[in-house]
C-alpha cells in the first residue's frame, strides 16, 4: 500500500514568499521573506515546523504573529477531542475548529486533527446505553458515527488526522502480556477498535494521511509492538501511513540512541514519521512518572520547582544542547521525518507547567514567556544555514 503522502514542497509552495517568488516579484518577497523568517523558513527543504494551539492562546496578544512567522502546521490542543467535538450524542461542537482550519488554510499550513479515538478526553455516554454499558455494536456504531461526521466535514482540509491516540499499554519493561491498554475501547470492541478507526477514517477522507500517536514511542517494548502492528496492518489492508512520536521528552532522556532507532525501526517499515507533541521538560522529576499518561498526578513541592525566578546558566545550556541534539537527530532523518510539531509555542502556555505537578514554573519550549526566541532557536538554525 502506497500511502498518501502531503507533500511538505507544496507547503512551501503555497506559503506567502515562495508563491511572489513564483510571480517572479523578487523585490517584494525579499522584504516579506526579512519580515517573516521563521523556524518554517530554516528548515523548508527538511521538514514542516508546527505547533499546537488553543483558543486561550490564539486570544494573547502578538500570539498569531508568532505562528504565523514561525510554524507551516498547526494542530489543536484540544479543541477536535471527542468531549470537545461531539460532548453530547449527536450534539457537534465545529466552532472553533472551522475557526483553526480557516486561520490554517489562509496561511497556506498544513492542518493536523488531533483526534479521533482515545481513551481520555472522550465522554461516558459513548460507552452506555442508558445506566447499563453499551454493547459492542452501539460503541462501533458510535464510533462510526464520530469518525465520519468529523472526518468528512474537514475532509481536503485536514492533512494528517491522529486516528487512534495511546492505545498501547506501557511499562518501562516493555508492553504488558496483550499488549493493548486497558481502556473503554479495548473492553468494548476488543482490538479491533483500532483497525476500525483507521479504515473509517480511510473511507471519510481517503488523501488524508493516517497516523497512530503515542507517548514513549523509542521505548523498545512499545516500538517493538507498534513495529508490528504496523506489519499486521500492512498484511491486513489497514490504511496506516505513519506514526506520532509524541516527544514529551526530559534533559537528560530518552537517549538520542533510543530515538534514533525507533525513527529508523518505523521508516523501516514505510510510514512517515511526525514528531508530534515535542517539548523538553527541565524540572526534577519523580522515577516512576516517566512518560506522559496524562492522568498522573503528583503534590507540589518546593524542591520539585526550583527555577521560579529564571533558569541557572547551565540549565540553559543544557536545555540548548538537547534541542540541538533532538534536531541534529531529526535532520539525520529528514527523509522520513515529515513534521516536527511542539506541544504549544511559548512556555507560559505549556500544559507541563501543570504536569503532573500542578503551578511549576517549567521552560519547555523553544520561545520564553514573552514569546521571544530562546537561545536554543538560533543554535537548531544554525545546523541547517
Ligand atoms: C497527550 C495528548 C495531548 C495532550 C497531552 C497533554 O500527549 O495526546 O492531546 O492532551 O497529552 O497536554
């Protein structure tokens, strides 16, 4: 199976500067192109640059400037989640995502939906028929019903949809005996859920490219499973066409080593990869919460937060050095790697100031709370001037 694959070129191609350049007013872009130089800019020939959004951020004052300047894709935070989209049976909330589709679309970037089936963020009415669970049929017609009514509504819209989100089980051990996490999903229709979702969301929108999304995706227990899952798919007809390496990663892991063969191990096998969810957390952080299942939590302490006035030179440092080492990695890869996407733009709005520590002062992006380029933006463009 050939996937369908965006065409990162035709981004470009479309994005303001290249499309004068084309009209042959050279003038005119090169004023824009000093203007609007941007992480899009430095790495066009290599890989889309995109971030996330949310309608709190969207409102912040020189917020669309900075993804605008900076980013050729965006992805909402979570405004295409099932408790968003579809909180009550029937009931469809397409505000704000026709409104970050339309901001998307006009600027030319390529539209990621962000998703469809998960086990967290989805409602329980999806899972009953009045106070008794739902059967397997209700659940699948359900989710038939959700796939396609979103699907086909942004259909040629969106070019990458996250179909299936965090549907292995994890230890650091590798995955457990079956493989799959427990959840709703997997209790109510077994395993096949996730070849469902694919192929319905295939049938909506058949140019969309299909991805599954995980956490801790360079584990080798979980790469080995998703390897083959994707193997079984590709035997089975599945529509998969690449895989989301989240990327919650910390300073000092996962090892590049790691990330490096699970790039390697999912482009062995075809897909595309995107790095979908990237951002780099610096705060001291418990053993047994690596990871990023989102429902962990943990009690502030002072200790556990200590750069409340601004991080120490050598954290710097080494927060640089790591961007750089995941972009030299991702460079490397660039023939596979067709996104690399952080989880929001600035630090002030990162969900990882709140996890699993709620109120930390955290420094996980790659623009700072006055949403100016940290050191690290200069030193990951200067790997590819
Ligand atoms: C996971 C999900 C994202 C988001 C983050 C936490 O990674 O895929 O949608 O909820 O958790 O911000």
């Amino acid at each position: 199976m050939k996937p369908n694959r965006i065409s990162r070129r035709d981004f470009v191609k479309r994005s303001g500067t290249a499309g004068l350049l084309m009209m042959g007013m050279k003038q005119l872009t090169f004023a824009k192109a000093v203007e609007q130089t941007g992480l899009k800019d430095a790495f066009k020939d290599r890989f889309l640059m995109g971030t996330a959004i949310s309608p709190r951020s969207f409102e912040m004052e020189g917020y669309q400037a900075l993804v605008k300047r900076e980013f050729n894709a965006i992805t909402a935070v979570n405004d295409f989640k099932w408790e968003r989209i579809q909180p009550e049976e029937g009931k469809f909330e397409f505000g704000w995502p026709d409104q970050f589709v339309e901001f998307g679309q006009a600027k030319g970037m390529c539209c990621v939906g962000h998703v469809l089936v998960w086990h967290s963020q989805c409602p329980d009415w999806v899972f009953m028929n009045g106070d008794k669970p739902a059967s397997k049929a209700l659940v699948a017609k359900r989710m038939e019903n959700h796939i396609g009514s979103v699907v086909e509504r942004y259909k040629g819209k969106l070019q990458v949809w996250d179909v299936v989100n965090e549907a292995v089980d994890f230890s650091n051990n590798g995955p457990s005996a079956n493989g799959w996490r427990k959840s709703k999903w997997l209790e109510t229709m077994g395993p096949e859920f996730v070849d469902r979702s694919f192929h319905l969301a295939h049938e909506a929108d058949p140019k969309a490219e299909l991805l599954y999304n995980d956490y801790e995706m360079q584990n080798p227990g979980r790469r080995d499973f998703v390897v083959n899952m994707i193997k079984d798919f590709k035997k089975r007809g599945v529509p998969i066409h690449g895989v989301g390496m989240q990327g919650h990663v910390h300073l000092g892991r996962p090892s590049i080593e790691a990330i490096d063969a699970a790039i390697t191990a999912y482009a062995t096998e075809g897909m595309k990869v995107h790095i979908t969810e990237l951002d780099v957390d610096v705060l001291p952080m418990d053993n047994k919460l690596w990871g990023a299942d989102i429902a962990t939590r943990m009690e502030y302490r002072n200790q556990l937060d200590p750069y409340t006035e601004g991080l120490p030179a050598e954290i710097e440092q080494r927060l640089t050095q790591r961007w750089v080492d995941l972009f030299e990695l991702f460079i490397k890869h660039q023939d596979s790697i067709e996104r690399v996407t952080t989880w929001g733009s600035h630090d002030a709005e990162s969900w990882k100031n709140w996890f699993p520590i709620p109120r930390r002062t955290n420094y996980p992006l790659l623009f700072d709370r006055e949403m100016k380029p940290k050191r690290a933006v200069e030193a990951i463009k200067k790997l590819v001037e």
